[in-house]
C-alpha cells in the first residue's frame, strides 16, 4: 500500500546508572537525532536517587539535544510538593513535554507512598501548573492492576479528560492487540490520539521477562523463530528488525501515524527499523539545541 505521509517517530531512553550507560545513551541520541524524531522521553526513577538521576538526565537531554524532550514523572515515591516542586523545575527549565504515570513500585517496596492516587490526578495538577502537553499510559492489553477492559478504557478517558493530550500505549506484539484498542477507544469517545508503543526484540528471553512482569504476551511463534536463527548474531538482528517492521507496516496500514519506540538505549535496530519504515535520515548532523 502506498502512504502519502511519512511515519512519524519518538524514542523512549532510561537514566544511565554508570559512565559507561552514560556514554551508550548520548550515542545513541546522537545515531537517532538525524531522524529528526517528534521527541525523546526520558523515564523515571522510582526512588530517591533513581529519580534525581532521571531529572538531570532528561535536563541534560533538553539542553544538548535539538530534539524535543517529553520527561516521565510519577507520583511514586514522593509526596505531592516534591513531584510538584520537579514539575516546576522541568518548566522553568523550558521542559513543556511531560509523561505522567502512576509509577510502579519496584520489588519489595508494595507500600511505597504515592503521592497521586493514580495517573488522573497527577495530570490535573500538572494542568493547574502551567500548560504542558501531556501524554499518558495506555494498555493494549489489560494492565496487571486492570479490573478489566472496560475499566481500562474508562480510566483512560479519565486522564485524557483531566487535560491529556494523547495515550503512548505498553508495547505489544501482534497488531490486532493495539487496534482492538484503538476501535474500542473510539467507540467510547476517547477522540485523544493513541501513539503505538513498540519494543524491538534486542533479546528473547529479557523480552519474555520484561513482558511477564508487566502483561504483555509474547507470541508463541517467536520462540521457534529465534530458535531457527540459532546462535547467529546477524541472523537474530534480521529477524528482530522484519518482526518490528511487519508489526509497523500494518499498523500504518491501517491508519497510524505515529510510531513511539523502547529503545533500552540502544540505536542499532531502532535506526534500522524506523530507516525501513522510510523514516529521512539527514545528510548533515542536526544543528545544536545551543
């Protein structure tokens, strides 16, 4: 099928916990700023000085990258004046991108304080801030916590009503889990876009924990595939990259126009899917946010 307008791209990073991390994400960013993608998110951490470590990574990024930053904060961890207090910093900053999510306690940490009792609230109290555009989390299949489908679809309308401006969905794998959501979202009013959120298969078996932590399925087929590619590297890429452009090519198919990839900060098979996916890659670096 022929498309008349390009895909459009975001990529999702983590905070570097070492040097080492650190050098791989600004490389990374660089390898994909000559896409020139719609913006970079920066997730947040869940504690203490995991979340210091998120802030001034993602007020690095806004800073020294040309490409816009939408930074992760949750009301996980702290009580409301601090997730507030980093809101106000982020905007003082010129940060006007922000994801707002619940947060998820880590292991062993069940009676974490939340300052938000959920990701509506925190949304209303960044509008009453200032005017950020806001996206927020949505489940193309039903979130661990979920009371069910239609639960999930009305709180999704709860936060897009408290002044959300789109849903960036958990990554799936077979096209029909995100379009099921998308035609139920509809049926329901939900008018807000949903942006697919899609996870290169770097490696199977982190894949499959990853994905039994946080309800996501992973096709049965993919094992004998992978297992087909043995123990070749080059092999194992090719595959992980046609799996992640077939699953994008029906989704654009069937009318998405925006792609948002985890990259776990790595740059090789994003850059390889999103160039397949017909994304420009610049003849020139990107001029400098300086």
């Amino acid at each position: 099928m022929k498309h008349d307008r390009p895909l459009k791209f975001s990529y999702e990073f983590f905070p570097p916990r070492s040097p080492r991390m650190e050098r791989r994400l600004w490389r990374t960013m660089g390898q994909l700023e000559r896409l020139r993608p719609e913006f970079y998110s920066m997730t947040y951490g869940a504690l203490g000085s995991a979340q210091q470590v998120s802030v001034d990574t993602a007020l690095a990024m806004h800073r020294e990258s040309p490409v816009a930053l939408a930074a992760h904060l949750t009301g996980a961890g702290a009580d409301a004046a601090a997730v507030l207090a980093v809101a106000r910093q982020l905007q003082a900053a010129g940060v006007r991108r922000i994801v707002a999510l619940r947060g998820d306690a880590p292991a062993g940490e069940d009676a974490m304080p939340r300052a938000f009792p959920s990701a509506v609230e925190l949304v209303a109290a960044l509008r009453r801030i200032g005017d950020f555009d806001i996206s927020v989390a949505a489940y193309p299949e039903p979130h661990p916590d979920s009371r069910g489908r239609r639960h999930d679809l009305e709180h999704l309308r709860r936060k897009i009503d408290a002044g959300a401006a789109r849903a960036i969905t958990q990554y799936f794998f077979e096209p029909d889990c995100f379009l099921r959501l998308r035609d139920a979202a509809a049926r329901a009013g939900i008018a807000a876009p949903i942006v697919p959120g899609i996870l290169p298969v770097h490696d199977l078996d982190r894949v499959c924990e990853f994905s039994r932590r946080c309800g996501a399925t992973v096709p049965a087929r993919f094992g004998p595939l992978f297992a087909q590619a043995g123990d070749d590297p080059a092999a194992r890429y090719r595959l992980a990259v046609e799996l992640a452009v077939t699953l994008c090519e029906r989704l654009r198919d069937e009318g998405v126009a925006q792609i948002h990839f985890y990259t776990l900060n790595q740059s090789d098979l994003c850059l390889d899917i999103s160039l397949a996916l017909g994304a420009n890659h610049a003849a020139q670096p990107v001029d400098s946010a300086a």
